[in-house]
C-alpha cells in the first residue's frame, strides 16, 4: 500500500481487475463445463470413459483459462477470446445434440 | 495485469495465494492429520483394546440395532469390525440428502459401545474439505480454493522460473529473503506433491464440481454412469412391496468365500423392501488405484445379483488419482513421506502469507495500513490458531468429563473455541511479540496432549501401556517444533539486515 505514482491504485484499475476476476471465474468455468460435456460426447471411446476422460481433464482447461485472462493485455481482448471460445464449445455441444432433451441417449 | 507475461503472473501469484491462502493452511493442515486419521481415532478412543473379531457375526447384531433404530430406511450402512477397530460402525439415513444418523456398536453385544463420546479423527478429516461447514458449502468453498491454489502453483513456476537456483539459494535469516527462499524450499522440494495432491483432490470431488460431463452423456440417469466405469454393481430399485431381510452373515460368508478376506463393510438398500439389495465392499487391492471390489446380492434371498466390472483406461487413472491423494496404498514410510509432504504444503502457504505481509510492510516509521494490518492479524489467527484447535482438541478428550451431555459436540465447541481465542488474542497483543507468544502458546499445548491423557486415562507406557506412544512421541515433536519456531520469531534482528533486505528484496518479492 506504500506505494505511489501509480495509475495501478486508480478505480479503472480496480474495475479492471473486477472485471478479470469475474471473467475468469465465470468464464473459465463456462468454458470448462462446455468442453467437458462435448467431449464426453464426441470422443471417440466408449461413453463411460469419454465422460471420466472429459471429466478429469476439465480441471486443467480451467486454469489454462484463468491464467489467460490474467495474462491478457488486455480486460476486452480477454473477453472476447473467452466468449469466442464459449462460443464455439457451446454450437459443437448444440450440434452434438448435448442441449436435447432426456432419451437422446 | 503487468507489463509482460511473468509481471502478470508474479502479480496473479501473489493475490490468488492470499485470498485463499487462510483456508489453503486448514485444508493442508487437517488433510495432513487425515493420514493418520485411524491413530488418532484410536487414541481419542482408549477404551477400545483390539482383540479378535467376527465380521459375520457382528454383521447381524448390527442389522438388530439398525432395525430398531430406522426399519424404513432408504439405506444403511454396517463397518465391519477389524483386529485393531474392534468396534461396528452403523450408519442409516432416511434420505440420500441425509441426515445420516450413526453409531458405534460393541463387536460381541452388539450395543453402543462405552467407549467416550468423540467424533475422533473423522472430525478433523471431514474438516479438511467441508471446513466444518454444511457439507455443500464446505465443499464448494474448499473446491475453490483447491482450484485457486492450481494457479497460484502454475504461476507461481512461471514466476520462480530460475526454480533450481532457487532451491539451492538459501539464506538463513530471519529476514524478508529468508522468508522468500523458505517459500521456494517448501514450495519446490514438494512441488510435485502440491501439484499432485492439489489436482487430486479436485478429481476427489468431480461428480460435483464438473457434473457436466456425465449430465450431457447420460441424461436423467447419472447412476449408470458409475456402473459403466466398473465403481459400482448394478443395482435395483425398491419394488414397494414389504420383504424379509436374510441374514446378513450368510451373505458375508459367501463373500469371504468368494474373495478369501472379509468385506470393510455392507451397504443395505431398502432394507424392508422385497427388492432389497445388500452389496459387500472390501478394500482396495494392493496397488495405486481405489477401487474397492463390491459384490451385490439379493437382500432377502441372499443370491449374488452381480459384482462391479473391470474399469477401463480413463477410469482406471480416476481412480489411481484418489488412491494417491489418500495414500491408503502406502505403507508407514511412504505414509510417513506423505506426511512430511503435506506439512511442507502447508509451510507453503504459511511462508508465502507471512512474506506477503513481510514485503508489504511500511518501511521506516509509517504505520500499517488496514490491510496489511489485517492480513498480520489473519496470518497469527489461522497459522497459530488452527494448531492450537487441534491441540485443544485433544485435549478437550482427555479432560471433558466423560459423562456430559453432547460430548462429542463439546470437543468440536472446543476445537473453534481455542482457535478463535488465539486469533482474537493475536489481534489485540503487541505485533512485536505476538508471534513468539502465539507459537509457544501451541507449542506447549501440544507437549501437554501425552502427559494430560497419561494422567486422566491412567494409560501410560510406565503403566504398560504402549498402545499410544506413537502418538505421544508426535504430540512431543509437534510441542517441540513449536517451541523452537516461537524461539526463532523471538529474536530480535539486526537493523543492517533490515536495510540489505529492503533494497535486495524488494524487487525480488514484491512484483506487485
């Protein structure tokens, strides 16, 4: 707290680094939760192992993300690349029929 | 957050170690504990002398007393009896969202057991990731903070990149750099094990935190899933109509039959239902990975419904990832290793708190601000105050009259009791010598724990009792440990390394 000519003390600054915690909290986790539901349905293994495989590697896509976001020049570039990402996982699971309802498998 | 990619990652250290640095102490700290969670039941159990036992047998005595106590239950759950746990665990529950009610029952009587009142180790165990919390909470809170701890590890690397220089780089002062080059000990000598045990426990806990996988593969019937994996028999659900539980020795006989070692324990579902099923569990296979054989039977007719099928690749690494943030594998050296392990991760993170405060410090005559003010304060509470819980704890089992009401309550009152009277006595004592009195405090709690249950049990190695003197002689160590470390906050340094470590350290440990 010692110390001084700092634009970093500013309240942009301090919104920024809001704005980061939230992204990488809400959109590593949206981002990993996606991933993991569309591998389980498109790797192909059998589907008990496609959903543990998913499962087990969804913790690292998580930290890949938040690292990213707090790497990032800077808070919008973050944003994008993460709602892109979201994006994308999210058409993939639509397509391989994750949002239908129950029966499908 | 800096300019570049390690400026960011120095800065992103830094503040994720801190926010969950607190509860990072007391997970490390009671997980740490946990290895050791059977000793310590022991210990805070003394009226329970092992002796031979029958699983059979005291399987029917346990299914006499779940019968009184909850015929219509959705399950129960019997543990059975072992030579050095002579006792029977009984669970039952109504409801899988519990609450789940249980018992210890004489082996032999099959009544509640005389042994005192005392939640023993499972207290400290399950506090590890619920915090003594309800459980949901807990767990969610400890998940994020595990989550949080992965990055703080991943950018801690990045920012330690010179990570071997830095482990030979040790400079034995009690000074800013000394702090610095004891974080990067701790933090890189069992960086492996941080790793491990951080991303294992996450995996420990998946089904909840990370649903999404088997909610999108198997729609609306979550369990088929775990059969699939080979963790579990396939089981049927209640028929409704009312059925006659058969003896469950004949069932644990054939299971012994079967495997040529007696089950851990019996799961009965729908113990009144004519579509009961009772499922036998033994213990893992000698190897890295849990999993435990199960074979399921027909509860009223005691015919074998099926067992759980080999698991595959994926499964099979779920698995191993439990066994080795349980370590059940391992014996008393590797456990013994674990140990030291876990006290490394949680010296970690005290380092690394006590380092934020340290290099955030004012320098000269300014006063603290707020929040380093509160961190300091935060940084005493959990460092000295979770130790000093666990010592009251004990103590508490010991000294509680075995009598009173709710005792088992009463150890866990004392437990946040201790712990909050030492984090509000180190708020209030002077910041020059609070660390000395909060360390000596614990210290000689711990060295107190041997010679306080030696008086009031009368069990004692000159009595001829040698059961606890492993625990004793780990209570003495930790007294010990203590003591030196109050010792060492004690002494006052000398201004010239003051001055060296502002100007070096500065840079080094406050990129922020």
């Amino acid at each position: 707290m010692t110390q001084q000519k700092d634009a970093r003390r500013g309240p942009a600054y301090r919104l920024a680094v809001a704005g980061r915690i939230v992204l990488a909290v809400l959109g590593g986790y949206a981002v990993a939760a996606l991933l993991t539901a569309l591998l389980s349905l498109t790797l192909p293994l059998v589907r008990s192992e496609a959903v543990a495989s998913a499962t087990l590697v969804s913790f690292a896509v998580m930290v890949a993300v938040v690292v990213y976001v707090f790497a990032a020049r800077t808070l919008g570039r973050a944003a994008l690349a993460v709602a892109g990402l979201a994006a994308v996982l999210g058409g993939g699971l639509w397509l391989a029929g994750g949002f239908s309802a129950a029966g499908a498998a | 957050m800096r300019q570049g990619f390690r400026q960011s990652m120095a800065w992103l250290h830094a503040w994720s170690g801190l926010v969950v640095g607190w509860v990072l102490f007391s997970v490390f700290v009671t997980g740490t504990a946990s290895y050791y969670r059977a000793e310590i039941s022991q210990w805070m159990r003394p009226e329970l002398v092992a002796g031979a036992t029958d699983p059979a047998s005291s399987a029917d005595l346990a299914a006499a007393y779940l019968q009184k106590a909850m015929p219509d239950a959705v399950g129960w759950y019997v543990e059975l009896p072992k030579p050095e746990k002579p006792a029977v665990g009984v669970m039952w529950w109504k409801s899988l969202d519990g609450p789940f009610h249980q018992a210890l029952l004489d082996s032999t009587s099959g009544a509640p057991v005389g042994a005192r009142d005392t939640r023993g180790g499972d207290f400290l165990y399950r506090f590890h990731f619920e915090l003594g919390m309800p459980p949901l909470w807990g767990r969610w809170i400890v998940g994020t903070c595990a989550l949080v701890m992965l990055v703080a590890l991943v950018s801690g690397i990045v920012t330690h990149r010179r990570i071997f220089a830095d482990f030979f780089t040790f400079r034995r002062r009690r000074s800013q750099r000394g702090w610095l080059d004891a974080h990067n000990v701790f933090g890189v000598l069992a960086l492996p094990f941080h790793l491990m045990i951080t991303y294992t426990g996450l995996v420990t806990l998946a089904p909840m935190y990370m649903p999404w996988g088997v909610a999108a593969a198997y729609k609306g019937g979550e369990m088929r899933f775990y059969v699939d994996s080979g963790l579990m028999p396939d089981l049927r659900g209640p028929a409704g109509k009312p059925g006659t539980l058969a003896p469950l020795s004949s069932m644990i006989a054939q299971a012994i039959a079967e495997r040529g070692e007696a089950p851990e324990g019996v799961s009965v579902y729908n113990p009144a239902d004519a579509a009961a099923s009772v499922v036998a569990i033994f213990e893992e296979p000698h190897g890295l990975a849990h999993e435990h054989p199960q074979i399921a039977f027909d509860g009223t007719t005691g015919a074998v419904l099926g067992r759980n099928g080999a698991t595959r690749a994926a499964a099979k690494t779920s698995t191993v990832m439990l066994g080795l943030h349980e370590g059940h594998f391992a014996g008393a050296a590797l456990r013994a290793l674990f140990f030291l392990c876990g006290i490394m991760g949680a010296a970690t993170v005290a380092t690394g708190l006590v380092l934020w405060a340290v290099a955030r410090a004012p320098k000269g005559a300014k006063a603290d601000g707020f929040g380093v003010r509160l961190v300091r304060v935060l940084n005493l509470g959990t460092i000295a105050g979770l130790p000093a819980g666990i010592a009251a704890y004990f103590l508490a089992n010991r000294l509680l009259p075995l009598d009173l009401a709710a005792r088992a309550d009463w150890e866990v009152g004392v437990f946040f009791g201790a712990w909050a009277l030492v984090a509000v006595l180190g708020a209030v004592r002077p910041a020059g010598t609070v660390w000395r009195e909060g360390l000596a405090l614990v210290g000689a709690l711990f060295l107190a724990v041997p010679f306080v249950g030696a008086i009031a049990t009368g069990l004692h190695p000159l009595a001829g009792e040698l059961r606890f003197l492993g625990f004793d002689a780990a209570m003495i160590v930790l007294g010990v440990l203590f003591v030196l470390a109050a010792r060492k906050a004690g002494r006052p340094r000398p201004p010239q390394a003051q001055r060296a470590d502002a100007a070096i350290a500065g840079r080094e440990a406050l990129r922020a």
